[in-house]
C-alpha cells in the first residue's frame, strides 16, 4: 500500500491526510474488515436467541461482549468507506451531486430496511380503530423506536454527519466529540428515561410514554455517528501510509481508546447498591448520568471490571440466579442502568469510544494480514464485496432455519447444526452472486 498522491489539489481539504485512492485501486484490508464484521453479524444475529450458545456469542446490556463488537465494526467500516467515497466524489462530480448521492444514499438505507423488517408496530388492528391519534402514535413510536434496525441506523448516521465527513480531519475529530458530549446532555436532560419509557418531558410532547427502545433509539443516531466518524478519523490514518507505519499508529491509538473507555466505565461503579436496597423502574439507577454526592460517598468510584467480563447485576432477580450458579460478585451487590456502562442498548459513550477502539485494532489486524503479509479469506472476500445483498439474504434464511428446524431450547449439538445449515445456505447463495458479478449497492 504505497503512498498515492491526490488525482487533484481539491481532493484533499487543507489538514486532512492524503486520501484519494486511484478508481480502480481497492483497500485489501478494508474489505476483509467489512466481510469480517458481516460473518460476525450474521453468527450473533442466529445464535442470540438460542440458549445453549455462549454468552459471548450474545447482547448484553451492560458490559461488551464480542457479539456487542459486531454492530459497531459495520458502522466503523461504513464511516471509513464513506469518507473515503466522498473525498473520491467531491472533486470528480461536484460538492452537490456527491451530498445528494450521499443523502438518497443514506434515506434508501432506511426504506430497505423497512422492506426487511417493517415498522415493528401496527396502525391499528381494524379500519374502524384507525384515529388522528392512533397514526400519531404509530408515527411517534416508529420514529422513537420501531424504525432503529442496522440499515436505518446507517442511513441516518449518515446523513446526521454528511455536514463533517468530507473536512479536514481536526473538523472531522470535533464532530465525534461533539455528538458523544449532545448524547451524554441529552441522556441527562431526558433520554435515558425517554427509551426506558420512564416519565420526562420530552415524552410529554411526543406522546407513546411507555414504549421502550433498542440501540438507542432515535437518538442513538448521534453516538452511532460518533462510531462512523471513529472510522472516518482511521481512515485518515491509514490511506497514503505505508502499512508498518500505519499499523504502529493504529496499534497505540485504539489501545489509548480502549483504555479511555474503561476509564470512563469505571464511573459506573458509584452506582453500586446494597442488594436488599428497592428497586427503580426498568432497574434505572438514580441519576444515572451525573452521580450525586451522596451516591459517590457510598459507592467512591473504583475498578470497573475490564471489557468482556460481566458487572454486578442490575437487580436482586439477576443476582439471585448467579448466586445458584455460583459466580455472584463478592461483597453481593447490584449496579443499576447508568450512563458509564458499556451499554449497546443505550450507545453511551463508553461503549461507542470501546467499539471505536476495538474496531480501529481489529483493522491493524487485517493491514497486518492482508496489506502486509498479503492473505485474503474467501469467505470475507465474499461478505464484504456484496455486503448489502448479503445481509438482505441472511435475513430470510436465518428465519427458514430459526423458525423451522431450531428451538430456542436446542441442545448446543443441534444449535451448531443449525447454524451451520444457515451459515454455508447464505455464502452459497452469496458466492453465486459473486461468480455472476452480482453486486447490490446503493
């Protein structure tokens, strides 16, 4: 990956690291990273809801487990392609035509995933019930909650940091920081207890008080971008170095992220309980983003534990159940919902400035092993060129299998079979689109 000078002087805005690759000229690496992270994704999307596979392999809502890794390599992947396209498109179309392409680029992310997934709600059960109300309520909840799948998560993300992606890198690097500092003020003003479905102002205005969300929510968007211009800022980091040089910087810099991170996670432990102490709503703890005085003369903040491994339960019902199974926290305690979690339910910024972190070391990985060393694996390969009709295929047939041959209940045996079944069905159908020189994009 040697050094490639710029097509034209205004590829490159002034204090932005060369980046204009030749058309025909494809990032290796990258492209194993994506099909990496779309493997992973379809491994957790199959293996989540059944019991007998491994927690690692699953969500959580309150600490980062490989599973939580995957979503966030994507979205890290997509800011790296996309700031990448747009230095590309700017000068050779036009700063309109690559914004517009970029915009309908971003809204028919979100009508695929509609098309997939629908709006995880109904207007109502009968014509008869169909009310000026009930179509404000299906439009608040789906904007709320329903509409947040991956590919309208992309496609707004995308469109939330257009304004930022094609600048030079400190405006790129001030846009991350940005969104994460409004998605902490926000989760304080009203957020956290607006995805909950908990009492606050917003809710009051925007009506569907009790409906809870999943990754975020609409505000999501904001760390979700945050996660893009993560990738954005590695690109510069990475186009026009040679890959040792590269490497060593991504190396050190995701290590530095990775231990903000945990830092900033250690916040959470204030919050830890006695586990007789009653409960919140939705297991919130009290302030959850700013801890009072009183909370921190109780709880001084300490050690969070380390990534991976699980915090104390967030209530007595989940500690009981690890105390049977042996492997309860010793002096027993509870940690309620708070901000400082790595929490891929709520995106905070602990878990964005994680993935940011994880997903720029994963991709040394992949400079090391493809860029250097030269190894491309097929099944990446595959995933990664034909990324978008990839994940529209796995969709139907992790349903197919899920709901015709694998209870949730399977033994581990069966679940593996399962998965096996889906897993080589997908890249079959993928790698025949591949040979016939099929690619969907948008």
């Amino acid at each position: 990956m040697s050094k490639i000078k710029p097509e034209t002087p205004e590829a490159i805005p002034p204090g932005t690291a060369a980046t204009t690759l030749p058309a025909s000229k494809r990032l290796d690496s990258l492209d194993q990273f994506r099909g990496y992270a779309v493997a992973g994704m379809f491994v957790v999307n199959f293996c989540g809801g059944l019991k007998a596979i491994p927690d690692v392999f699953k969500h959580h809502d309150t600490y980062f487990s490989w599973a939580d890794s995957i979503m966030p390599a994507f979205m890290f992947a997509a800011g790296f392609s996309y700031r990448l396209t747009m230095l590309r498109r700017i000068p050779r179309d036009g700063a309109l035509a690559a914004y517009s392409h970029a915009f309908r680029r971003g809204l028919a992310l979100v009508f695929v995933s509609i098309a997939m997934y629908g709006f995880n709600g109904e207007l109502a059960k009968t014509w008869d019930d169909v009310s000026g109300q009930a179509v404000w309520d299906f439009v608040a909840g789906t904007i709320k909650s329903g509409l947040w799948e991956t590919l309208a998560i992309i496609g707004v993300s995308q469109i939330l940091i257009m304004p930022v992606i094609a600048r030079k890198t400190s405006v790129v690097a001030a846009g991350l920081v940005g969104l994460l500092l409004g998605h902490l003020l926000f989760s304080y003003s009203f957020n956290i207890a607006f995805m909950n479905g908990q009492p606050n102002w917003l809710s009051e205005y925007w009506g569907v008080e009790g409906k809870t969300c999943w990754d975020g929510g609409v505000f999501g968007n904001m760390t979700w971008g945050a996660i893009m211009l993560g990738g954005a800022l590695v690109h510069d980091m990475i186009i026009g170095r040679e890959p040792g040089k590269a490497v060593m910087s991504l190396f050190v810099t995701s290590f530095m992220v990775m231990v903000l991170a945990w830092g900033l996670s250690c916040i959470s432990t204030a919050y830890d309980v006695p586990p007789d102490t009653p409960s919140n709503p939705r297991d919130i703890a009290d302030n959850p983003v700013f801890p009072s005085s009183e909370q921190l003369e109780a709880s001084p903040i300490g050690l969070a534990p380390p990534p991976f491994v699980a915090p104390p339960p967030r209530n007595a019902g989940i500690l009981k159940q690890r105390e049977e199974e042996g492997w309860a926290p010793d002096p027993a305690r509870l940690r309620p919902y708070n901000y400082w979690m790595m929490s891929k339910r709520i995106v905070t910024t602990p878990f964005a400035l994680f993935s940011i972190g994880f997903s720029a070391f994963t991709l040394a990985l992949f400079v090391v092993l493809t860029d250097v060393g030269g190894v491309k694996i097929g099944l990446f390969r595959t995933f990664g060129s034909n990324a978008l009709a990839a994940y529209f295929l796995h969709h139907f047939i992790e349903h197919a299998v899920l709901d015709g041959i694998v209870p949730d209940d399977s033994p581990l045996w069966w679940a593996v079979t399962g998965f096996l079944i889906f897993y080589v069905w997908t890249y079959m159908f993928v790698r025949f689109l591949e040979k016939q020189k099929v690619y969907i994009r948008l």
